[in-house]
C-alpha cells in the first residue's frame, strides 16, 4: 500500500502548467513538513543550521492543480493525501536524475483568505467585529 497524508507549509506560490495536447492542468509546489522533534532538539539543529522539517515536492493534476494555484500562497498551510512516486530521467550530460515526489489525490486547504494574504496575517482576527458591551442584550 502507498498511501501519505501531509500537513505542511508551501514553501512558494505553486506552478502551474497544462499539458500540451489534452490541456490537463498540473500543478506543482513543495510542502515543508515539520519534523517531529522535541523543543530542545529542534533549538540544537537550529543552531546548526540543520533543517527541522523535510521538504516535499508536490504535484496534482485536474481542476484540484487549477485551484491550488489560484488559492495557496508561499506559507499556506495544507493537508495533502496522496502516494509517492519515483521516476528518472537522462540530463543532457548523459547522467541520471531520481525524482522523489508526492502524487496528490486530495488538497484540503487549511488556511483560507486571498491569495496576495501569506500567513504571517492575522487569520485570527478576519471578519472580528468589536462589540460595545453595551450592545449585549444580556
């Protein structure tokens, strides 16, 4: 069985292509998934400049790859269910190129606003409106 769930945070605004041919819609960004780490060991990798989460590239395909570039911003966070796919290729010096990717199934957005939003905005207080306790009926 290959099956991943991911939450996490894209590390850029996703890319998106369609398919010559067919059209179909690809989208592409990479996820930055927390390590499980204890506060200590994560202030001591830090230190070292060692990474603490682990950084996935992502892919979805469909009308779900179009709404994923035309919502989710550099920062966003985001659940991702998918499978992980491996393929290679030859570059052009002859040499060969392993790919370790996720293949989305499903994106569920965790985060909501407008794009141009990243966020470091203040999700908490969107839509708050302050009442005067003397509005209150009770």
């Amino acid at each position: 069985m290959n099956k991943v769930i991911l939450i996490g945070r894209l590390t850029k605004d996703p890319e998106l292509r369609f398919l010559p041919g067919n059209g179909t819609a690809v989208s592409t960004f990479t996820l930055a998934v927390d390590k499980n780490l204890s506060k200590d060991k994560k202030q001591e990798l830090e230190m070292q400049n060692k990474p603490t989460a682990d950084f996935l590239r992502t892919v979805v395909w469909g009308k779900q790859a179009e709404n994923c570039a035309n919502y989710l911003a550099k920062g966003r966070l985001v659940a991702v269910e998918g499978r992980i796919e491996t393929r290679s290729y030859e570059n052009a010096e002859g040499e060969r190129i392993y790919i370790t990717e996720v293949v989305a199934e499903r994106v569920q957005f965790l985060e909501f606003g407008d794009k141009k939003e990243t966020s470091s905005d203040s999700d908490i207080n969107k839509g708050f409106v302050p009442v005067d306790d003397e509005d209150i009926p009770f």
